[in-house]
C-alpha cells in the first residue's frame, strides 16, 4: 500500500508543528512509524481515504472517539448546514444553547445548571475552577487522564510518576507553575484504600474528587458508592468525567447505569459527532459559584456546537444508538478471542465493549507485536490499533470483513512468534506507548 504523500506531509509538519499533530494520540508515531498514512482527504461513516487515495475501514479509535454516529453523519451535518446558514455568529446569542442546557438537564435530572466551552480537557479545567470557587478550598484528589492543563499536571510536580498509571506515562509537567505543587493528587481506581489516604492527607482541604465513572475496568460493588460517601463527608465536589464515557452505554452520562450521582459531569466529544463541543452540568449550589469567579469565552458562544449537539443527541436517543454499540462491541472482542484461540495467542480485552482494548500478553515483545497486527491490517485496508471505539456507522459487513482480516493476521503473527522473527517482520520501527519527545 503506497501512502508516500501523507507520510511526507508529515515529515514537514514535525519540522513546523511541535510535536507534528495538535493530538498525542493522533501522531503516526502512536500507530505505526513511517508507515500510517497520517492525513485523510475525506471521512464518511467508517470510511477514510488518504492523500493518495487509498480507502480504508476505520476499526481503530475512529476519531478519537469523537463520532459516534460515524463520519460526516447526515443528520448532523444537516442541523450545522442550517446552523451555518442563518448564521454561525452575532452579537445576540444562539438559542440552541438553552435547548441544549433545557436537553442535558433532562437527561441527568440530578443537574440543575449547565455551563458551556468547546473542549475536554478545558471543559474539565472549568469544572475544577468552579469547584475551587465552591469550596474555598485548593487541592484536588484524581484518578485517569483529564487533559493538559496546568490543574492536572501539577500533579507530577510533587513526584514524576505521579501520572503513570493515569493513563498516560511520560507527561512532563515543564511549564506547569511550581507552587501547584501538591495541588493535583491521585488515586487508584477501584482502590477505595487509596482514595482514603488521600483524604486522610489532605482532609478539610479537598476541592474536588475527580474521576470517570468507568474506563478501562467496571467499578467493583460499592466503589462508586463509596467515592460518593467520602466526598459527602470531606465537603469535597464529586465531578464525573464523561467526556470520554459518556453516550455509549446509555444516552448521557455513563454513571446513569451506576445510579451514583455526582455534583458536576463534564461532557465533550462524545456529545457532537465531530464538532467541538463540551458541557459543564451540576447541580445548582455549586454551579452558582461559576458567577463568584470569571469563565468567559468568545468562541463558547458559537452556534455550530449546539446545532451539533442537539442533532447528535436526539439521534442517539431516537435510534438506541447505544444498544448497536454494545452490540458492535460485543462482535469485536468476539472476533479477538476466537482467533486469538485458533492460533493459540496471549491477549487479554479490556474496557467497556463500545471502547475495546486489545492487549498482546507478550512481555517485552507485546509492542512490536501489536506495531505488526497494526502493520498487517493497514495492508489489508483497516485501520487498527489497540483500541477499538464502535460507532453507529460500523455495520455487520465491516465486521465480518474486519473478523476475516484478524484471522489472517493473527495467524501470521503466532508464525512471527514461533519463528522469533516479529522483529524482522517490521518495516519500521515499533509504535511508541505514551508521551515521547519527538527527535
Ligand atoms: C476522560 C477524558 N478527559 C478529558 C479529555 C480531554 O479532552 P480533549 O482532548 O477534548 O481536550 C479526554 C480526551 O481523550 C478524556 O478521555
């Protein structure tokens, strides 16, 4: 498969954008080293062509997780035309925002205000200023990743490891102010005792407790409960992160399926189908302290956002887009194990089924095998990776044709292994695991 002319592209783009992408986790590098096409010219359902034209079925983390209805959803599309029409900006603002609000409420009835940005990591970076403006109080306890801003960081100002475990190992806190330090503390998930420690630490001081409800594992019995009980009694802010786990077991935020209510529930891109979008929910005492401090941005305002948001949403809900997840989810980690067992493979799944994550159980060696399983799909017209984030658009033929593929090249990897020659089967160098400085 020749994708020269994305591969070149970047090739310049290192040379002019630091770090090459505006993504960690869109970095070729992340995938398959001089060799994934890195830039697309059209995207449509799970289909993706490159600059050279080559089409592919997108059975990786298909846009980060940011589509899930599929690329380019006609639906969607449709109400940002319109939005687009009328007018995307003006001195009055949108009311699709307060459809939105009126729509998140409705969906979470614990919440009672909801405030708006168009980013993860920033919509996460308001909820804790909200919360440190409720409380009076500075620290925040952590668990998982929750973007790049300086609130998060600071957490490996007091210990570089700090992060490692959080999802993403290697990220350096250079540039993060020092006097954060011991601002951000983590926790384990799943780890009640951790989470107590903490507490036990840093008690009467904690403005926020701050985690996803699920992510690579379900929470044990009385996990969740738990954190709950011990933000009650700390007087710390329970915020939710569903900006990642939100609308795929279930239409809103996953904790709906754990009957556990947090204070505020952060949402971004799963809510919008690939449009930048992002919503602050919470219930009312905490959410007013939103006016006791400034958080104000021009581009909140835009109309495309909403427009997107509302389309996706209704969608979601009126076609039980959820369920088809599952249910694709479901296929997937099928289509692993049963070929994993054919040829006598070590993985192991992980994550909820409409976020799969494949594991090769090799040691040392686990990451030029998963580079080789990336590198055989990419010929065979998939895009693959470690994850597999199921949309809407993904159909029983996709699978099927994807199922076909796995069973050829799990079949030529267990020869790579048995033949000790996985190394030699790469055209380039492995894929990298986390955050790298790029040379
Ligand atoms: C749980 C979680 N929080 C926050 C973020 C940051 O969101 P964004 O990349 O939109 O800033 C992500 C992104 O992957 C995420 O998964």
């Amino acid at each position: 498969m020749n994708c020269h002319t994305g591969i070149d592209l970047y090739k310049r783009a290192r040379n002019i954008i630091p770090g090459g992408t505006h993504l960690l986790s869109k970095r070729p590098e992340m995938f398959l080293p001089g060799q994934w096409p890195a830039y697309y010219s059209r995207s449509r359902g799970v289909e993706i062509t490159d600059l050279d034209g080559n089409r592919f079925i997108d059975m990786s983390i298909c846009g980060v997780g940011a589509c899930i209805l599929g690329y380019a959803d006609p639906d969607v599309d449709a109400a940002v035309k319109s939005a687009i029409d009328n007018g995307t900006m003006s001195t009055l603002n949108c009311p699709e925002e307060v459809e939105l609000a009126e729509l998140l409420c409705e969906l979470h009835p614990w919440a009672d205000m909801v405030r708006f940005a168009r980013g993860g990591g920033e919509a996460m970076s308001i909820a804790v200023r909200i919360a440190r403006a409720a409380t009076g109080r500075d620290r925040v306890a952590f668990c998982g990743y929750h973007g790049w801003h300086d609130w998060y960081l600071a957490a490996n100002l007091a210990d570089d490891g700090n992060l490692d475990g959080q999802l993403l190992p290697g990220l350096e806190p250079a540039g993060i102010p020092r006097c954060l330090r011991a601002t951000a503390v983590p926790f384990n998930y799943n780890q009640p005792e951790s989470l107590e420690a903490v507490v036990q630490e840093h008690d009467g001081k904690l403005a926020a407790i701050i985690m996803e409800p699920v992510r690579h594992s379900e929470p044990e019995d009385g996990f969740l409960r738990h954190v709950r009980e011990t933000a009650d009694k700390t007087g710390a802010v329970l915020i939710f992160d569903e900006v990642t786990s939100g609308w795929r077991m279930n239409t809103g935020g996953i904790h709906l399926s754990y009957g556990i209510n947090p204070d505020m529930a952060v949402f971004a891109k799963g809510m919008s189908n690939g449009y930048p979008m992002a919503a602050i929910t919470g219930i009312r005492p905490v959410m007013e302290s939103a006016q006791k401090t400034f958080i104000s941005s021009t581009y909140w305002t835009e109309r495309i956002g909403p427009a997107a948001a509302l389309a996706a949403i209704r969608k979601m809900r009126s076609h039980n887009v959820p369920e088809h997840l599952n249910r694709t989810g479901d296929c997937v980690r099928k289509a692993w194990r049963q070929a994993a067992d054919e040829y006598g493979l070590r993985i192991s799944i992980k994550g909820i089924p409409p976020l799969s994550i494949l594991s090769f159980e090799y040691g040392k060696m686990s990451q030029e095998i998963h580079t080789l399983f990336t590198q055989e799909m990419l010929n065979r017209g998939f895009l693959s990776s470690k994850a597999f984030y199921a949309t809407y658009a993904h159909r029983e033929e996709h699978v099927n044709a994807y199922e076909n593929a796995v069973i050829e090249v799990f079949k030529t990897i267990a020869g790579a292994i048995d033949k000790n020659s996985v190394h030699e089967s790469l055209h380039g160098p492995a894929a990298h695991t986390g955050f790298k400085r790029l040379a």
